[in-house]
C-alpha cells in the first residue's frame, strides 16, 4: 500500500525567520509536521506512537514543492516508512510507529 501528496512550506511560515539566518531553511520539524498531516490523511484512526528512524538528507528551502510518500506491507500494519522528494532526490526518509484505534 502506498500514498502520496505534495506539498510546500509558505515563505511566511512563523518558524523560518531566525532558523539559519544567511540561507533560510525549513526546520526539521516542521517538515515532521507535514509528514504526519499526510499520514491523518491517509490513514485516519491511526496515532503516530514513535518515530522509529528518520534521516534528513538535504535541506528544504521554504516555497520549494516536496512528495511525502508512504508505504507498507499492508493495511493494517504498525509500522510505515516514510519519504519526501524534492524531484527524484530523497530529502527526508524514516520509519514511523503506529497505533491503530480501530482495527
């Protein structure tokens, strides 16, 4: 099972200014929180319990449009990996724990 969905973090996100002054990159965490936007979407009724693995590959400028993929073996699985794209290169990538409240 997979899903995708692009997405792109506004220039005038509250977190960006101050967040590496010379060349403004999105945090981290902010990217996160897209992450798990997209995994509400697509998996309603699961709760993210841990973030198994996650590696931040090459940094991501704020307006700059990234695909967060998901994939699993199956649908009812409690674990899922995780990517983000910028084109065909990797930005993001990781492992997240699940819950599921309804199985």
């Amino acid at each position: 099972m997979t899903f995708e969905v692009t997405r792109a973090i506004r220039a005038d996100h509250p977190s960006l200014p101050g967040h590496f002054p010379d060349t403004t990159l999105v945090p981290g965490v902010v990217i996160l929180d897209e992450i798990l936007a997209a995994l509400g979407e697509w998996r309603q009724g699961c709760q993210l319990t841990g973030i198994r693995t996650v590696k931040f590959l090459v940094p991501l400028k704020p307006e700059q449009p990234f695909t967060i993929c998901f994939s699993t073996e199956d649908d009812g699985t409690e674990e899922v990996n995780f990517s983000c794209r910028v084109g065909d290169r990797i930005i993001v990538e990781g492992r997240l724990e699940l819950f599921w409240e309804t199985k």
